[in-house]
C-alpha cells in the first residue's frame, strides 16, 4: 500500500522540479528534488571540482540562512539532510551534466505535504535556491532537458 505523495512544480522552466513525502498519513519528512542539466559557460580550463563544491556550499548555505531567518517556518533547521550531485569527469564546455539536488527537511509537527499551511514556505524555499543559487552561478547555464 503506497502512503507517500509526490507533486511536481512547473514554476520554472529549466528545472525539472519535485516534492513529497513517504508517508503522507504521518509525515515527518519531506523531500525536494531539482534535477536539470548544467551547460559551462566558458571554455576556460576550469577546476570544476572546486566550482561544484562552490554550488554545494551556496545550496547549503542559502537553506541554512533561509531557515534561520524564517522563525515561522514549518522546518526544522538542525535537520536537513542535502545531496547536491554534479559529476565533474563528465562536465566540459559544449556538454550537459546531469545535475540532481535532493533537499530532505524535517517537519516540527506533522503536516500534510498537499496541504495549504506547507505549500508556501515550500514555494519561497525553492523559489531562493533556484534564484540566489541556479540563476546566478557565474560557471553555468541550466536547462530542464539535455538538449
């Protein structure tokens, strides 16, 4: 018997978009998926295991500030559990990655994922990564399919 929820955002258009839970009757968790594809910018011989670090840092970063300044906000600060993934063998100017960012908050009580008290802290939380983080990497140009 399947008891998660799962509901996709078409809110940005270069970013394929997720988010749910496992167990929608008592949820304790939610998670948020980013998946698209990252195209360098430059043709410059670039350290990108250094630049992709760099994105982890800022993904972290603005979920910790966005949580820390929000003191209404239904998520947990102490527990978030971020798995931002970029493959750097693959990564060369003129070549799509695959980049897949999974973002798991924790809830301070127990509140449907559909339901209308979640969905805006949801909304401005996706909403600040995909500006201060995607938007403005100087290294790349992301995009919902490889081409």
């Amino acid at each position: 018997m399947k008891k998660g929820i799962e509901l996709k955002l078409d809110t940005f258009k270069n970013y394929n978009i997720v988010y749910g839970s496992v167990n929608n009757k008592n949820p304790k968790a939610l998670y948020i998926q980013i998946t698209g594809w990252a195209d360098p910018k430059q043709d410059d011989k670039l350290k990108y295991s250094r630049i992709i670090r760099e994105l982890d840092k800022r993904v972290r970063q603005t979920i910790y500030n966005t949580l820390t300044s929000n003191i209404t906000t239904p998520f947990l600060r102490e527990r978030t559990i971020i798995d931002f993934d970029i493959r750097e063998s693959g990564v060369k100017y003129g070549k799509r990655s695959f980049v897949n960012c999974e973002i798991t908050l924790y809830l301070k009580s127990e509140t449907p994922v559909n339901s209308n008290d979640l969905r805006p802290a949801l909304d401005d939380l996706i909403n600040i990564i995909i500006t201060n983080v995607f938007e403005h990497s100087r290294h790349f140009n992301f995009y919902r399919k490889k081409k």
